[in-house]
C-alpha cells in the first residue's frame, strides 16, 4: 500500500516511495556476485604461493649455511697446502714489533696465514676473490716492506702461486657452492628475486 500509482486520462503519477525502491533494486541487480566458495579459495590460493615463496627461502638459506661451510672447508685446505712451502714460516703468523720494530708504520693492511685460517674459521669469506685478496696481500706487503728482490719475497710469491694452484684444480667445485651462497650467481632468476627482495626487507 505504500506504493501508490495514479492514473489520470494519459497522465501516470508514481509516489516517492515506489521511485525510491525500484532505484534499490536496479542498484542491487549491478552489483556483482562473487561467490564465498570462491573468495575463499582465492585467499587460499595466495596463502599457498607465500608459503610456497617462504618455504624456498628458507630452502635456500639451509643450502646458504651449508655451501658457506662447504667452501670454507675447501679454503682451509688450501690454506694448508700453503703452510706446507718450504721455509714459509714467516708467514705462518703476524709480523712482530721486535723483529721489524717500524713494520706497521709501512704496511697499513698486514696479513698472515694465522688471520686467514680465523677469518676462515668465522666464515668470513663467501667468494674466492675475498680469499685470493688476502692471500696476495701477504705478498704485496712482503714486497712493499722488504722489496721485490729479497728472498722473503720470492717465498711469498710461492704461497700465492700454491694458493692460484688449488683455487683453480677445485674452481668447478667452488663456483658451484658460490652460486648457492649468492643467488644472484645463479641460473634461477625467482630465487634470485627473492633473496633481493628478502634481504631489502630485513635491512
């Protein structure tokens, strides 16, 4: 009875409580459906693709820790190789003060075999170029302090070219574990993404 229409000859009176209702059902009829079946497993969906996502990350970092172990590993037992050069002992432990009173006036970045066995043991090197780097640092500061020309040098030069020697026989071995331990080496581009993305939001 609230709807009332009036006719008059050719005339048509409709009242505002008929107008305003069939506005409300043609606004309803436009909107759209979506069944909750459906949102439900849209929401699932996506629940699966981040644990998918988390789930391989965490993948990764296991296989990260233990390649990082593995290839310390290999360093340390190049690092052995070069202890055992003949007459290298000097290098075998940082320089002293009372054999070369002035030598950390000269060498700003000393560095001996003893540091890079505990550099080893802390997993600080994660590629082979940061291990290289400090194996031929004990030779550019042996050079720099006793000069290209002495025997201290020339013995120097052998543990670097023990080090290149053994860095090469194991690189397969070694690029491989670099690549796990920095994903952005390596052939899977999403995994590459996600470390990106993973360690942007954990700074």
């Amino acid at each position: 009875d609230d709807f009332h229409v009036q006719v008059e000859g050719t005339k048509i009176s409709l009242n505002r409580a008929f107008v305003d209702h069939a506005e409300s059902v043609r606004r309803r009829s436009l909107l759209l459906r979506v069944p909750k079946e459906a949102m439900k497993k849209k929401k699932r969906g996506g629940d699966e693709h981040c644990d998918y996502l988390q789930k391989r990350q965490k993948s990764a970092q296991r296989r990260k820790t233990s390649s990082e172990l593995e290839l310390n590993k290999i360093f340390e037992q190049i690092l052995m190789r070069m202890k055992q050069v003949p007459d290298s002992h000097p290098f075998h432990i940082p320089v002293s003060v009372k054999i070369a009173p002035d030598y950390y006036n000269i060498v700003k970045r000393p560095m001996d075999l003893q540091t890079i066995r505990e550099n080893i043991r802390e997993k600080l090197y994660k590629n082979r170029s940061d291990f290289v780097e400090n194996v031929q640092l004990i030779l550019s500061n042996c050079q720099l302090y006793n000069g290209y020309q002495d025997p201290l040098s020339f013995k120097a030069q052998e543990i670097v070219s023990v080090c290149m020697k053994e860095t090469e026989r194991n690189d397969e071995k070694i690029t491989e574990l670099e690549k796990e331990i920095n994903p952005l080496l390596g052939d899977d581009p999403q995994l590459a993404f996600s470390s990106c993305l993973n360690e942007s939001l954990t700074e």
